[in-house]
C-alpha cells in the first residue's frame, strides 16, 4: 500500500468550472472538497453566484453568502475570450458547463483531451421536449412533485427552500462525472455527462408518487404534507420551542406516554405494541399531547424519549445547530471567509476516513489567480480500467453487498446500480424492509388476479427506490446465516448498511477485519447521528432529521416560524451524499490500495445543505427564515391559481424574461418604466402579483406555462406528484425519464429512471425491483458453488428463500 498520510481522493485531478449555475457550481465544489484542483473560470463580471443575495453587506464581488459557500475550494481564473477558455479546457480532466447551446458544447469539448470528462448540468437537461427552457428551484419544484406535497392544505403549493434544485442537480452532476471519470483510460473521445436538474431533484420524492399509482389514488400529500393550518403534528409545541414526534412508531409506549406528561394514554392496550399503530384512531392522543407538551422544556424530553428509542427530533435553526452538543462532539463545523473574516458553515455530509472532506482555502476573490499560474498540469495515470468493457455503465465490475433498507441506504445502492455496478441486497423474512410492509394487502391499482401476488413484493415505496437490483434472503440471527454471510462478502468491493452504528459490529464487522478478508475493502454506512457523539445510539428517521438538522427552520411560508416537508427529505439527501463520498472512497483506494470507512450521520448530511444558512447567520447576525416561495431580489416569483383545480409557479430572473412577460400579459399596469428595474419590481411585487393572480386565474395551467416557457420565462404547472407516474407527467416521459417497467408481481408500471446520460458509456434497460429473495439461489450458487440439494437444505432451515419457497413449506 502506498502511505496516504498526505493522499487526497482526487489529487491529480484538475477541474475546469465554466459553469453559470448553482449546480455546476456545486458540483465543481464538491470534487474540490475531496482533493482535486479546481479552476473558477469566470467572466469579468464574476460568476453569477458572486452576484446572489443575500450580502454580508452591501452587493460586491465577493460579499455573497452564495459564492462564499458554493466556490470554495477553488482559484479563480478572469477568462474574457474564448481562446483563454480553451487555454484552460486543454489542461482539464474534467471540464464544468450549464450550456445548451449545441455550438458552445461542441467548441469545448474540441479542446479537450480525448480522455477528459464533460459534466454538463442544466435545468433539464439537453434531452426532450424542455431541452433549453429555463427553470430554477421554484418552478422545478413546481415540476417535479415537492410543491404539491409541501404546505398547508386550502393554501398556496410551497417549493422547496435555499436552491436544493442546485445541490441535488449539482451532487448528481459530481457523482455521474466522478464515475464516468474511471473509464478515461478506455474512451478514445470526450465523455459528456448530461444531468439534468429537474429529474436529479424528482427522485428525491418519487416514492409517494409511485405509491399513490400502486393504489390507484389521483392526488396525494406524501407522509407529512396537506394538513390544516393549526393543526397539532407534526411539529409540535413545547414550552421552549417545536419537537416532531414519530408518535406510530414509538417503542416502550406507556413510559413514552408518561415522558409526555400523559399518562393516560400510556393506559391504552391497543396502543402498546407498535406494531398495527399507524392504523388505529389516535385522536385522543393528538388532544391529549396537545395540551400537555405545551408544559415540557424541548430538550430533556427529547433526551428521554431518545432513551427509550422513540423516533423524535427538536427543531433546530442556524443558532441552535452552531451550538449543539452533538454536532460539537463530532467537529461537524468548520471555518471559510467572507470579506475577510471568518464565518462558520457545515462541514463534511460525511466522514471519509482515512483521507478526509476538507476545506482548503475560501471562496477566491474575482480574478486572484492568473492564467500562467495555472497553465500546466500533469496527465494523472489511473491504472486497472483500461480492459474493462463499461457496456452496464461506468461501474460495472464494482459489486456491493448492501444492507439498505426503508429508503435513505436503498436511494444509494439504487444510484450504484443504475451507474453499473452490481448491489445485491440482503434482506430477512423475520424483520421485512419498513418499505416492503408499508402495507398488508396488494393495493388495489396493481392487484391482478391472473399472477401470484404479495403484499411485500407489490408496495410501490419499496420497488420506486430498489430498481436494478439482486436480492437474496438470510437468517442473520442465526449462526448459520452469518456464516454465508463471511463467506459472501470476500467477494464483493463494499459492503452498504443503514442500520444503528452497533449491528454490524456486534456481527463481527470491522474494517480491519473487513481489509483482511477483501484488500481495500469500503465500508459505507448511514445512521440518524453517526457512529460517534452523544446521540449516536438515538433513533432517527427523515420526519424528524428535517428539524434537528435544521432544515424545517428554513422551509415554509414566508415570515412563518417553519415546518417539514412533505416528504422525507433527508433519506435521498443522505443516499445522494453517501454515494458522493463513495466515489471519493474509491478513488483514494485506487491511488492507496487502503480500505475505506464512510460514517454518514443524516443529521450532519441535511445540514450541509443549508450551511449558507449558517453563513449568513454569522456574516449578518441574523438567523434566516422561511422565505416561502419568494425570492430576495426576482418578482414575480411565486405560485398562482389557474383553472380548475390547478396552480402555475412563474419566476422572473432578468430584464428580458420581464420583457417578455410583459408583452405577453399585455396588461398596462405593468408597462411602467420603472418595473424594468429589478429593485422597483421586487418593491411593487405585491401590484404584479396581483395582476398575474387574475390573468393567471383565467387559463389553462399547462398550456399557459408552455407560452411562458416559450418566450425564455421560468414556469411551470405545479405538477401533483401521483400524476408523474399514472399518467405519466408528458414531457417527462418524452425526455424518456419516465419509463414503463416490468414487474414479475406489481405488472407494468411507471417508474423514474436514470437522473443522468452518458455519450458513450452503456446504460442497458433498467430491472425492477427485486421481489423477497428472489435472487438468494442464484447468487448462493454462483458465489458459494452450492447446489440445489445444499441450496434446498438452507431452505429447509428456513435460513432463506423467496416468499414462495416459505409458503411450500407452511
């Protein structure tokens, strides 16, 4: 092995960010954190983030909350011709763009090494129907599900908060070029990685829209959203602040209850076995808590429930999280600069050891490095690719054994796989995935008489989020199970697990062990708080991650207090993150040949996606809130009702979409010339409002947002989530994002597939979803050498087999 005291992942790697997006920019960053020399080649002007509200104070160049946290780790280069571009482009491995203008690309890339990698990250990518129209996070959320399962019920649909659409696009844009990167010594022309924004954001609430087709329902609010305002839950009041209880899935219920300072309900029988809560009435309980939480200091409930491993979380913002025991514990934060004094952020989504994320130098001043500083870099040397045939995607050959389950590990493993490697699942009869029992019956809109059919391998959760994966059947309560389960993983590169921080050791897992057994094995997990730190052995899931990471302090209506989204943000955050870090993991093992050890802790994920927030908290003094769907500085940029039953998301972004809107109202009100300012726009955002709130009123949600769209406008219809995959959504389908697959039991159904496109590298026909231990006999055989008479006797045991092979035996 060679010594990696001084290794970074991506070391030899140079990064050209010609972006003009927050995703490009992102994506950029990220390698940056893990190594890699990144080149900001920015315009005189600046990088449109340098220009981003909000300021430490007044707007400069290098005042932005937004550069500071989106360019760090990087020098910035002034490229003012194209022949400075393509001085820099020469040198890349990696070249960054949000263009889709064709001619632009193809003058790139003709200047780029033929092994190099072109990562080009737009709002929808440069496929389909949209390919060229404008969006940002408002209409994106609008698009792709979030803003119909965020928000109160009767009011506006809400979109998601502080550019996500950025960091999902930009994290998927980061992981697809990392990975195309590893086919380099085979490619004899540029690779292009095409990302697109709206579909690497749809994926990150897909499965309560895949679900609701599964049940045949037309609309649907997710798990958290469309409750009255007023409401009790999820986020609840205490005395000294708001708590989300998990209250169906609590354990050790009568002493949870007596915590709560209600004990009677801790009296109710039919409330004591968790299992079955979720379909009981619990009105009485919604009362009761209601009145009594209010008398409770947030903190020492949190501790006690936690205790008894109730799934609960406080909510946090800027200032509580920079203060917060755990975090501190962990050294989650770290320092950058803005305008010359420090200001703390969010640190690593993960800990990689043993070659860490780090920052290495702040956010750069406009045009600090010159092109002769930066004009050579050597050709890095990547050994052990070129003989592979990547015809199942970049990945192929990389196996992983995973023991994901619900959705945060599963998110992960199903990225992997649809990037070519080969996951392979473990599951248990005895202790089913939570998505696999989301419910006991077939629902009713896959129900289909003519097939064998059950309940765990018919949940539209669990087979939206487990696609292109092999799953095998093992007893690891037994010790005959965990004996297969030694002899499997010397032959797999990574071993995925989301359980609690203590399972997996209690079988025996270390990564010495691990190393001894597979020479540079990657041990990758996900847990609510990490492997180390005060709450490490607290319970976690998505619904209460959002508050203690901070997150529901900043999503909500404008000037509101906050709340959850509708969905579970956090699971698919934290798989997007794990997969990140993974790949920096495998590239430090092919430069080190040292085994990898990956500690994600969901809580510090979320907050890495809002470590702006922290930014400007320090910078300003002020602890940012909810901005709903308003924007600092764009108007319009909100929702409106159209027709029917209908809403339309519109955002102005710069004197020619006003231009253009203006023209298409046609409405004198908006004529004045002082609206051509963005300054007066923003301070008469409520007359504009107003008169798109009656013009939009009066048309079709679809065929309006199209006009707008056409004329260079963000817009969208607000798109309900369940018609994504039971109509499904159109253009979606027509970009061939949207695909129909075949299940063995659910039948054929519309699913998300690849968030991403390559130019060259395979990307062959998307598998279901596996159904229970459907793969445990091929892959016994194959790994193991079994036969069917040995395979036969394990199933005897009831140590494996698919639900079929139990049924037989019952």
């Amino acid at each position: 092995m060679v010594d990696s005291k001084q290794r970074r992942p991506f070391e030899t790697i140079r990064v050209v960010d010609l972006s003009s997006r927050f995703s490009g920019a992102f994506a950029a960053r990220l390698f940056g954190d893990f190594g890699a020399e990144v080149i900001l080649a920015e315009p005189p002007e600046g990088h449109p983030c340098r220009h981003e509200p909000p300021f430490k104070n007044e707007p400069s160049d290098d005042g932005s909350v937004i550069h500071a946290f989106v360019n760090w780790n990087k020098q910035s280069v002034v490229v003012a011709t194209t022949a400075e571009r393509d001085e820099l482009t020469r040198t890349a491995d990696i070249v960054i763009t949000n263009s889709f203008d064709s001619e632009y690309l193809a003058g790139v890339e003709a200047e780029m090494r033929a092994d190099a990698v072109h990562l080009v990250v737009t709002a929808y990518g440069l496929h389909g129907p949209l390919q060229g129209k404008e969006g940002n996070n408002l209409t994106l959320s609008a698009h792709c599900g979030w803003a119909s399962i965020n928000g109160y019920r009767d009011e506006p649909p809400l979109a998601m908060p502080r550019n996500q659409h950025g960091i999902a696009g930009g994290v998927m844009g980061y992981i697809a070029a990392a990975a195309a990167l590893r086919c380099r010594e085979s490619q004899s022309a540029v690779e292009r990685v095409d990302v697109s924004e709206l579909e690497a954001y749809a994926i990150t609430v897909n499965p309560w829209g895949v679900a609701g087709a599964y049940n045949g329902l037309t609309t649907t609010r997710g798990p958290g959203g469309g409750r009255p305002r007023g409401t009790p839950g999820p986020l609840w009041e205490l005395a000294d602040g708001r708590m989300n209880f998990g209250l169906a899935d609590f354990h050790n219920w009568t002493e949870a209850m007596n915590v709560c300072g209600a004990p009677e309900l801790g009296k109710r029988e039919d409330l004591i076995p968790d299992i079955g809560r979720h379909s009981k009435d619990m009105r009485d309980v919604v009362k009761g808590l209601a009145e009594s939480l209010p008398k409770l200091e947030r903190w020492p409930v949190f501790h006690a429930l936690a205790e008894l491993r109730c799934v609960i979380g406080v909510v946090q913002n800027s200032s509580d999280l920079v203060q917060n025991e755990h975090l501190l514990a962990r050294e989650y934060f770290v320092d950058t600069a803005l305008e010359g004094d420090v200001v703390r952020t969010s640190g690593a989504p993960a800990k990689l050891s043993p070659s860490p994320w780090r920052i290495a130098m702040p956010a750069p001043k406009l045009g600090s490095s010159s092109p002769s500083s930066v004009a050579r870099h050597p050709k890095p040397t990547l050994a052990g690719q070129s003989d592979r045939d990547f015809a199942d995607g970049p990945l192929t050959g990389l196996r992983v054994l995973s023991f994901g389950q619900a959705w945060s590990g599963t998110f992960g493993t199903e990225l992997l796989a649809l990037l070519g490697a080969d996951v392979v699942q473990i599951a248990s009869v005895k202790h089913p995935d939570a998505f696999r029992r989301i419910s006991g019956v077939v629902p009713p809109g896959v129900r289909d008489d003519s097939r064998t059919q059950h309940p765990a391998n018919t949940q539209g959760h669990y087979n939206s989020v487990n696609l292109h994966k092999r799953e095998i059947d093992l007893d690891l309560t037994h010790p005959r199970g965990q004996e297969i389960l030694w002899d499997l993983i010397p032959r797999f590169d990574m071993l995925v697990d989301n359980f609690r921080p203590t399972v997996l050791p209690k079988w025996g897992v270390t990564l010495e062990r691990l190393h001894e057994v597979r020479p540079g094995m990657i041990w990758a997990s996900i847990s609510g708080y990490g492997e180390s730190g005060p709450y490490s052995h607290y319970p976690a899931n998505g619904a209460t991650t959002e508050p203690m990471a901070g997150f529901s302090s900043v999503h909500g209506y404008c000037d509101d207090q906050g709340m959850n989204t509708g969905g579970l943000y956090p699971d698919p955050i934290s798989g997007y993150f794990l997969v990140a870090t993974i790949m920096a993991a495998l590239s430090h093992r092919d430069l080190t040949g040292e085994p990898q050890r990956v500690d994600l802790s969901m809580m510090e994920a979320v907050s890495s996606v809002i470590g702006d927030a922290i930014i400007e908290m320090d910078a300003r003094g002020t602890i940012p809130l909810p901005r709903g769907n308003s924007h600092h500085v764009h108007a319009p940029h909100n929702m409106y009702k159209a027709t029917g039953t209908d809403w339309l998301a519109v955002a102005v972004e710069s004197s020619v979409m006003w231009e253009a809107l203006v023209e298409l109202i046609d409405d004198e009100r908006l004529r004045s010339e002082d609206l051509k300012l963005a300054t007066e726009r923003k301070r008469q955002e409520s007359l504009i409002d107003e008169v798109l709130c009656s013009f939009v009123l009066e048309h079709d949600a679809e065929e309006l947002a199209a006009r707008l769209r056409n004329v260079g406008i963000c817009a969208s219809r607000v798109v309900p989530l369940v018609e994504l995959y039971s109509k499904p959504d159109q253009l979606l389908y027509d970009a061939g994002f949207i695909q129909q697959i075949e299940h063995p039991e659910a039948g054929a159904n519309w699913m998300p597939g690849r968030p991403f496109r390559f130019s060259s590298l395979g990307t062959p026909p998307i598998k279901p979803a596996p159904c229970v231990g459907q793969h445990t006999e091929e892959v016994l055989k194959r790994e193991l050498n079994l036969n069917a008479e040995s395979y036969q006797a394990l199933v005897l045991e009831r140590l494996t087999g698919t639900l079929d092979e139990r049924s037989l035996m019952t």
